[in-house]
C-alpha cells in the first residue's frame, strides 16, 4: 500500500470514529478501504476492552469471504471457559512470548 492511500485511509478511519459511527460500519469500512487499497485481507479482528462492571469488552469480527462483520460482546476472562479460551487464543501465545506477529 503506498503512502497516500494509508493516509487517506488513516483520515477515514480518523474521520468516522469522531463521527460516532459504530464500530461494525468502522470494521467493515476500514477492511474494504484496506482491500481497495490492495492489502489482502481475509479477514480482520477488532477487541475493545470496556469499563463496564460485567462486560470486559466488545469484539467486531470482519470475514471478507463471507462478507460478515458481527459485533461480540464478552464477559471476565480471567476465570472459567472465558479464561480457558484466552489462554488457547493466538493472542495470548502473543503476549507470552513476546513475539510481535503471528501467521494462523
């Protein structure tokens, strides 16, 4: 992707999250724009952690072959199946070793 198309795509991303749009218009418009752009994208994932006393975050999953973005809200991760699939994911393979990128 060349300078210009990441910054035009920048100020989108800039330009949409001040306007309050939500965050599955935000996924599936910033992915599209990626693709456009020519990154090759399959698919993308985006976690927000929350301060909400029962729900730890939300997470909007965008599936480019299926053409879904699904907006999912989740509980504590520290304890139970949540924390079971916390430490199976990807991410947290991640954060314990301390590598900076993972291909699955």
């Amino acid at each position: 992707m060349d300078e210009t198309r990441f910054s035009d795509l920048a100020q989108w991303i800039t330009g949409v999250g001040l306007a309050g749009e939500t965050e599955t218009a935000m996924m599936t418009g910033f992915c599209e724009r990626a693709v456009a752009a020519g990154l090759p994208l399959a698919s993308g994932l985006m976690i927000i952690d929350t301060l909400h006393p029962i729900h730890e975050g939300r997470a909007v999953r965008w599936n480019r072959a299926k053409g879904t973005t699904q907006l999912l809200e989740y509980g504590r991760t520290n304890e139970g199946e949540a924390a079971e699939r916390w430490r199976a994911s990807p991410f947290f393979k991640l954060l314990e070793s301390g590598q900076k990128a993972s291909r699955h």
